[in-house]
C-alpha cells in the first residue's frame, strides 16, 4: 500500500506524494478541515466528481505529447485504478474517473515511473501548458515551439511563486499566425515569429473565457525566446501580488487587466523586475529530443473499401513539413477512448512511426510521423481500432466537455446532446464533413471548458423554468465567435436560451439558413454580416416553456427526470471558509426551524427561521468585506448592497420580508409561512453565491 515511499528516485517527487499519503490520512483523522484538505489535493491533480466518494484524476501532458510508453503507463495505472476509459481534456490533458481517494498517491508513484504527473493539473496554479498539436511538423511554422513549451513547463513546475494564486493561470503556444493554440484566450499567449532572423514570440496577456469572455491583449508584437520565462515570472508575480483572492468571480488575470488596464499593468510589471531572479533564460532548443522514426518494411495490406478510405484521407490526413511523411488525425467522440485502443496505438506508434501521439485541443489525437506509403496500413490498423470515422477537425467534430457526467458544476447533459447533433451532422449534413468553416462546441456551464463561447456555434449548458415552476435542462445558442488568426478572435454572442430536447432542430434551422444564404462567406463572417437579431428572430419559436411535452424533462443521455443540482466547482481550488462556513449554519437553522415546527413550537421556529435569513445576509455581506456588527445593520446593509440593486431579487425589501418576525403573532400559519420565505431566501442567497464562485 505504502510502497512508493521507496519506489520513486527522484526526493523531490517522493516527498510530494508522500505528502499527500499523509496528509490524506490527516483529513481522515479530522486533524485538516476538509476546505484545506481540497485545496492541497486539487494542486496535486485531485478532483471531487459529481458522483460522492470518487475522484477525478487529472494527468497533466504538456503539449499533449505522450510516448508510447508513457500512454501504456496511463492505461495500467486506468486498469488498476479507475475504469478503463481514458478522457482527452480541451486542455490536452488525460482524465481518469472513479478513483478512491486513498488510492490517489499509489496512482502518482506509478505515473511518475514513466515521468508523467498530476502535480499542479487543478488547482490555483500554472496548468497544463498547451500548445499547437501540429507543433514540429507544421508546414506553416518558422520553428517547433515544443522546446518552449517543455522549457516553461518545467520551470513553473513546483515554482513557488505559482503555487497558491488566487486562480488558476493558462498558457498557450501557437506555432504559426493560424494560432491553433488560441492565444487570444488565454492568461499568456504565445504566437512563434522569426525577426531579423532571431526567434521569438508575439505575446498575448489577459485573455479568458467563462461567463464573461475577454479578448486579450497584445503585450508584445515580438520578444525573444529568451526572455519568455522571466516575463512568465514577472506575470504570475504580479498576478499573485494583486489579482483578487476573496471572490472568484473576479480572481482570474483578465480582471485584474480590466481593472488596471495595460499600462497599469505594465508599471506593476516593472516594479516586479528586481525580485525577479533571471533576466534572460536561454532555451537550448537543440538539445530537445530528436525525432527517431521507425525502419520497418512497408507491409503488404489490402484496403476493401477504396471509397471509404478516400474519404477519410481527404479529411483525416495531414501535410507534413517533413517531405515524405504525413501526420494522421484521428477523430475521438467526445475525447473518451479506452485500454485496447490506447494500448494498440502505443504497439502501432511505436513500431511504425516516431513513438508519440500529440493529444488536440479540440480532444483529438495525432500520429505524425507517418511514412506516405504506410498510410494505408496504419488506415487498416486503426480501423480495427474504430479510429477511421472521417472528419477530423471538421464541422461534423464536436467539442464538449464531461458536464453533468461527472463534473459537480454540470446544470446540463453536454455529452449526450453532443452525440446527437454528430448524429444529426452526418445523416442530414454529410456534405459537412469536408467543413472546416463550422466550428461547434458545447460546454455544460458558464465555465466554458467545451470552450462553447469562442465557437462558430455554441452551446452552454443551462435550465429553464416553466410557469408551473417545473425545470427542464435548457441550451443557451451563442453564434459568431471564432478564431481569426494571429492573436485575434471572436467571441460569440448569446442569441437564445432554449429546452435541451430543441437542440437539434436549432441547429437545422441555424444549417438550413447558412446554407441558403450563406454563399462563399465563412460562418463567422456570415454571422457578422446578419447579425444577432436576424438570428434571434427565426429561433425565438424555440424558446418557448408553454408546450413543453415529457420528454423535454429527460436530459441527453438520461432517462430520468431532469433535476437541477450543481455542487461547489472545483475547477480553482476553492476556499470557501467563513462564507462557506455562515450558508452552511443557514441551512441547519432551517432544519431546526423544521424540528421545531413539526413540534408545535411554532414561536421558536420562527426565531430560528430569523436567524437563518440574518445569518444568510450577513455571509454574503462579508463576501464583500462589509461590516456585520449587529442584525440592524446587516438588514439595513443587505437591503442598500443587494435588494436595491436586484442583484438578489425579493419581491420586496429585506426589512420588510425579515421584520414580518414583529408584525405576526406566532401562529403556526405566519411560523409556516415565515419558514418557506427563510428557505426561499437562502436558496436566493446560495444561487448567487454559487453564480460568483462558478464565473471564471
């Protein structure tokens, strides 16, 4: 149980996971509150699931490059640990489900045999680095940004500047001005040019999704290579020093910029250089590993299908700057592949190629690497993997993320609606499968991990109310957004929100006019061209709840009733605390106001009934650092801060609703009454509680 105390060679290594093992059985022992516990965890690639008693395991693949042997590692380590199924991230990530939390630091000491981490894959710390999945091969390139990206990677690793930031921190290396690593979103981007002959990057600062996207800006139209990672580290200094910790929902870079601006920004960046211990970090991109490409004998294969292999070249193979070799895309739904295939793919990269895959961004895989003439051998081979489904990077290869699978932030099904439109792509828009214009992403909420708010067609995760009261899981359709190039982008606009279940027919009828109306324009520029009320106008017949049928309560890929219940994100290594702390008082005043009610103490739960909603106000008061000295001035305070200015809506003032407690007599009817407006109230409070902790 305990034997990676001896297994791992490398101290630094062992003592994290050892440190983990302890402070596992600290958390058991009741000697760390479980908000630290998480924390701690989260950092070291840890992650509560949806479902209770299991953890996420997030392994952290820089640039998405595996080798072999490592990806034979990964799929050991699922086997014994997990289920079998292994989860390709936006992020260029692997993700494993079902762990036992207990068994988090025998996993870390296996992965780390074959030099594959956890370390700092979640949490408020520097994440995976991601670059181009084309890097080293891209026919478009002027360098392979790889090297750079290793080279940042390793020094942010376990940096102690990086370790307890107030969120999460991103970095993105494109390899040519197509910026396949979507600079234009990330906390710093990266854009590879050549000047005068020396290498280096355009570098982008402050971009972000979440509900409120921020296209970032242009720090640098070019600074040398050597310079990157100190300007990394004055970054993440500055972010540290003053990027806001208490609410999350404005603890990410891109706020810090919105509210300091560039040239603010810049200043506090100068005032950063003395501490910063490296002026320049030269980057040996020599010595980087050299590709060593498989000697084998071409083997002799027959393709049955000739048309079906054809169509799949035509989508699937692609240009390689390396003359006589093509890299090969093969298209994984939904990112979830499983221990046969990971494993043959290794056997197949391995003997016949150059020993690697490179994980997308959009959850795809690439062999480059490939010899021409193996190309129809590795088709046959892949094909009895079920790795030949053609369009790849295509319209008809949707991006989503876990959402309501697995992930406590989930309001709705991403996966399963995800299925259906592929479904719908092919049999009703075949033709789309040759469309590299139509980019389409769903996320399963506002957090944007399907990265559904820079797509050409989106979809977020949501719900919807009827009049009745009743819930049904909901799509918001943002249309517009995408990639220009060169560090510029799009963001989509939010067009409608509508049931889950018309998500399909909002697709034909968004197809059907692009189609129709489109002509030689790309989606994007169609969209730009229209507008968002043109495309309001014929998809407001779908947003109404008046005719909503059974099967509109039934989430994608459930046969459940649809139920609403999103749990406390993870995605930045919260620590709730105090507020956290004050809710979760709230919530057992309630139930001892129910106690007491159903105990025919009717004035005694009214009492508890008041202090459960003071309690409540004065949690989200001090979220924003007011004073709470007495129940007067919390009402008083609560009404000005929020009722006043419907960010919590009443239907009437705070006052009011709480001080009905001295203009009642304690009847069992007004102590009923007064119980539901207490838990109303909380709930209120919690939803916009949760709205702050969840935006990025």
């Amino acid at each position: 149980m305990q034997s990676f105390r001896t297994e791992i060679e490398n101290p630094i290594v062992q003592k994290d996971i050892i440190d983990l093992a302890d402070k596992i059985e600290m958390f058991h022992n009741g000697k760390i509150d479980e908000e630290k516990f998480r924390s701690l965890r989260l950092a070291r690639g840890v992650y509560g699931q949806r479902q209770e008693g299991v953890q996420m395991i997030r392994i952290k693949l820089p640039y998405g490059k595996v080798s072999s042997k490592q990806l034979r590692r990964i799929s050991d380590v699922s086997e014994e640990y997990s289920i079998g199924r292994l989860h390709i991230t936006t992020r260029q990530d692997i993700q494993i489900h079902y762990v036992d939390l207990n068994r988090t630091p025998e996993l870390w000491a296996e992965l780390e045999k074959s030099d594959v981490t956890i370390r700092e894959a979640c949490g408020n710390t520097v994440r995976n680095v991601t670059a181009s999945e084309t890097a080293g091969i891209d026919v478009d390139e002027p360098f392979d940004v790889s090297p750079y990206a290793q080279a940042l990677f390793e020094y942010f690793l376990r940096n102690p500047i990086s370790q307890e930031l107030g969120r999460k921190f991103k970095v993105s290396f494109s390899s040519s001005d197509a910026d396949t690593g979507l600079s234009y979103m990330h906390d710093l981007g990266f854009i590879a040019k050549v000047e005068n002959g020396e290498r280096g990057f355009k570098v982008m600062l402050g971009g972000g999704l979440g509900s409120q996207p921020r296209h970032a800006d242009e720090l640098y139209s070019f600074l040398a290579t050597d310079k990157i990672i100190p300007l990394m580290e004055g970054v993440v200094r500055v972010f540290d020093r003053y990027g806001e910790r208490k609410s999350r929902a404005k603890a990410r870079l891109k706020f810090l910029l919105k509210d300091v601006g560039l040239d603010g920004f810049k200043t506090l960046l100068e005032e950063e250089q003395l501490a910063i211990p490296v002026k320049t970090f030269p980057i040996d991109a020599d010595a980087y590993p050299e590709v060593k490409i498989a000697e084998v004998e071409v083997p002799n294969v027959v393709v049955e299908d000739q048309q079906e292999f054809e169509a799949w070249k035509s989508t699937n193979i692609i240009p390689q700057k390396q003359e006589g070799y093509v890299a090969i895309g093969i298209k994984v739904l939904l990112g979830d592949f499983y221990l046969k295939e990971a494993r043959a793919l290794a056997d197949l990269v391995e003997k016949y190629a150059a020993d690697e895959i490179r994980l997308s961004l959009r959850q795809n895989i690439v062999v480059p690497y490939v010899k021409e003439e193996l190309i129809p051998f590795f088709y046959t081979e892949l094909k009895k993997l079920g790795f030949t489904e053609a369009g790849y990077d295509k319209a008809v290869d949707i991006t989503a993320c876990p959402g309501t699978d697995t992930c406590n932030l989930g309001i709705a099904s991403s996966t399963g609606i995800a299925e259906e439109l592929e479904r719908v792509m092919k049999i009703e828009y075949p033709d789309y499968i040759n469309n590299p214009d139509v980019v389409i992403k769903i996320s399963g909420c506002m957090n944007a991990c399907g990265q559904h708010n820079m797509a050409n067609i989106g979809f977020q995760g949501m719900s919807v109310r009827t009049k009745d009261k009743l819930v049904a899981p909901a799509l918001q359709v943002l249309l517009g957004g995408g990639n220009i190039g060169n560090g510029e982008g799009r963001f989509a606009d939010k067009v409608v929100k509508i049931p889950s279940k018309r998500g399909p027919e909002a697709l034909r009828l968004i197809l059907n006019d692009f189609d129709a109306n489109g002509g030689e324009l790309s989606f994007p520029d169609y969209y730009a061209e229209k507008g968002e009320h043109y495309f309001y106008d014929f998809l407001k017949d779908l947003t109404s709840v008046d005719n909503l049928t059974a099967d509109d309560f039934i989430d994608w890929g459930n046969s459940e009733e649809y139920v609403k219940a999103i749990g406390i994100g993870e995605c930045a290594g919260v620590v709730i605390d105090l507020i956290a702390t004050l809710l979760y008082e709230s919530e057992e005043k309630i139930q001892t106001a129910e106690t007491t009610f159903n105990d025919g103490k009717f004035a005694a739960s009214i009492y508890h009934s008041y202090s459960s909603m003071v309690n409540t106000a004065k949690a989200i008061l001090t979220s924003e650092n007011q004073k709470t000295n007495t129940h007067a001035g919390i009402i008083k305070d609560f009404d000005e801060k929020f009722v006043a200015n419907k960010r919590i809506v009443l239907d009437r003032g705070f006052e009011e609703f709480i001080l009905q407690i001295n203009k009642n007599e304690p009847t069992a009817e007004f102590a009923k009454s007064y119980l539901t407006d207490a838990k109303s109230f909380l709930e209120a409070v919690a939803q916009f509680r949760k709205q702050e902790l969840a935006e990025a």
